[in-house]
C-alpha cells in the first residue's frame, strides 16, 4: 500500500544524476535525501538536498553549488540524535581536481559548516560514504581512504590506505567501525583510524550487519560471513541460473533478520535480442539460511586443489588462487557431519594446515598438511 508519493520539479534546467541518490530517516518519520543533478546549459553539477514530513510534504529543498562553481557531488547522508544532518561527496576545487567535501546543516535545513579534505598525491578525490558514531564523531570512507570529524567540523585523523567504492560504513560499537568497498572491507579504531584487520574481496557490493557482530558480504556471485576479527566462517555461491544471460551485479543489497535468516538481492541483464527492447533485466531475490554447525576450511599460501566428496553427493572440485594467505574457501559440513576431504598441496606451499571451526568461528579441528595428497576423514 502506498502511504504517500511526492514528484519534486528540482529546476528546469537540471536532471538528476543516476548515482549517489540517497536517503535517511528520523525517528519521527521525516525524509531526507541527497543527489546530485546536472545542469543542461552548463554540465555543471551541484548537490540537491530535500526533506519531506512525515506525510509526504516537502518541507525544504537546496541547491548547493561549491566557491569554484565548478563541480559538485552529494553521495551519502546521515543525522545525529538532533536530526543534524551530515552529507559527504567532492568538489572540484580546479578543474579535474576533486577533494573529500562534508557539510552539516540544521533540521530546517541552515547550514552549520563545510569541510573539505585533499589527499595528497590525488586528482580524484571522493567520499562515498558517512556515519554518526556514537553522535560526537563523523566518520567518512571514500576512493583515497578515510577520515573522521568531530561534530564541529574538525579533524581528528585521516587513514589514507585507499578503500576503492567505499560504499558501506557500519558501526560495531563506540569505537570500531566497518569500512567496506570493492576492494573488500577494513576494521578500523575510530579513536586514531588505525585497521585492526584487512580483509581483500574482489568487487565485493554490499554490506551488513547482524544482531551477533558478524559480517555478511557479497560480490554478486558470492555470500560470505566473517567474524570481526577478519575470519572466513563460510562462503557459498549464489543459487543463480546464468544459463544465457550475462551477469550484471551493479545492485546488490543483504539484510539479515533476528532469527539469521539471510535475505539477498541482486540483478542480471539477459542478452539484447532482435526485435527485443533493450535492457531486458532481471531482479533475483533469495533467502539463505545459516551454514549447518561446523564447516571446513583451508587456509594455505600456494594455489591447492581440494576436493570434497560427501555420503550421496556427487564429488565437487574447487581451484582457486588466494595471494593474501587467507581463508580461501568453505564447504558446510552435511548435517550427519560426515565427510572425506582430499587436499592436494603443491610442493611450493608452504603452512598449509585444515582447520574446522563452527559457525561462531571457534576453532574445532586442526591439521597440517603435507606436500602431495592428504586425506581426512570427518565424524
């Protein structure tokens, strides 16, 4: 059912860009919303703020165009207990050159103050992403890396490992966040922005959170859960039909409920046909449960072939590469627990070792492995 819909003319000359297009919500039910529109005259971008009652009415609405008058971009929002709101995205400072910019306004929408950030060595300066933690400290992820504020505008420490499309920042408690893009996701301490783990995965998308701590993450072909400590606690590939059409993961979003239900959706695009319309899509929506208690896993320095063969399963091969000596793949155990594992380490591995863990990432089982053909066996 439809409670309210509202079409907002943002200016005649502008249209809105399909990137960055964001929202947040107060707890008394009031919208806000961030985008970035061109205008046609121009190809200029400026940042379109709004915010809507609980209704539907549009209450305030601003065009922020930046001192140069060149480029501008709005990429992500948040508010404060006292519905402050926060927005973080670039201007261009000289042409082709983009710097962090975060601004604060009022609940009627008066601006508190502006801050722009230049990492060094950089042209391509972006934020993508902005949280409140534990309402005193803003923190901010982007392409060169990340930053925090206080709630005055002032800079407490800046981490300039790049983040790639930082697209996700996730508080776990007062003083440990999330940095997750697509190049995989960071831990950080938000007192001085140092990592506490590292985490690469390739072209990762989305990002959440459990009521546990526990991160779930996906690239659109891949649902993975790790601890906060950075540990692999499983993988699975998504139950996702490609046969004759192309994979296309530019949306991806995870929501994981009370009872650890996994809840997923992502996009493919079939093949453009003759006498077809273009854009054919598709939007995929799965549910996953938890893995069963125990999984395996291998952590190894080298490429391995592992096979697994279970009671009534046909046997399954994985080769993979993993230059970060991490975990590199889970396989659920069945629910009888039994299980025959061939591991076959190549002579230039070296620690390779098995380890079985249960799904709260204690460690059950461990063994070292030997160049050549190991075989273990689960009960």
């Amino acid at each position: 059912t439809v409670l309210w819909s509202n079409e907002v003319n943002i200016g005649s000359n502008l249209v809105v860009q399909n990137y960055g297009l964001k929202q947040t919500v107060d707890p008394s039910g009031n919208v806000y919303i961030v985008a970035t529109a061109m205008e046609y005259t121009t190809t200029n971008k400026d940042i379109i703020m709004l915010k809507f009652s609980s209704s539907g009415a549009l209450l305030w609405q601003k065009r922020i165009n930046g001192a140069t008058n060149l480029n501008d971009y709005g990429t992500s929002i948040c508010l404060d207990a006292s519905q402050n709101v926060y927005i973080a995205g670039a201007t261009e400072t000289f042409l082709g050159h983009f710097v962090y910019s975060m601004q604060k306004y009022d609940k009627t929408g008066k601006k508190k103050w502006q801050y722009n950030y230049d990492f060094p060595n950089t042209n391509n300066d972006q934020a993508y992403s902005i949280a409140i933690q534990n309402n005193s400290k803003v923190i901010v992820a982007g392409w060169s890396g990340s930053l925090a504020l206080n709630t005055s505008g002032s800079l407490l420490w800046v981490e300039n490992d790049g983040n790639g499309f930082a697209n996700s920042i996730i508080n776990i408690n007062d003083t440990i966040s999330l940095i997750g893009g697509d190049l995989g996701f960071k831990i950080l301490n938000t007192n001085n922005g140092s990592a506490i783990t590292s985490v690469p995965i390739e072209s990762a998308r989305a990002y959440t959170l459990d009521k546990n701590n526990f991160i779930y993450v996906s690239n659109g072909k891949l649902l993975q859960k790790y601890n906060v400590a950075g540990d692999l606690l499983w993988s699975n590939e998504l139950s996702i039909d490609y046969s004759g059409r192309e994979e296309y993961h530019g949306a991806i979003g995870i929501a994981v409920s009370n009872n650890q239900n996994i809840y997923l959706v992502t996009n493919i695009a079939e093949p453009n046909l003759v006498g077809q319309p273009l854009g054919r899509g598709r939007i995929v929506a799965l549910k996953y449960a938890q893995c069963p208690e125990n999984a395996i896993l291998l952590r190894h320095s080298k490429p391995i072939a592992l096979n697994v063969s279970e009671e009534k399963t046909p046997e399954t091969t994985f080769n993979t590469l993993n230059p970060y000596n991490l975990v590199f793949k889970v396989i659920p155990n069945p629910n009888n627990g039994n299980m025959s594992i061939e591991a076959i380490i190549p002579e230039n591995a070296t620690n390779a070792q098995l380890e079985i863990i249960n799904y709260l990432g204690k460690k059950v089982y461990q063994q070292q492995l030997n160049v050549g053909s190991n075989t273990i066996k689960t009960d």
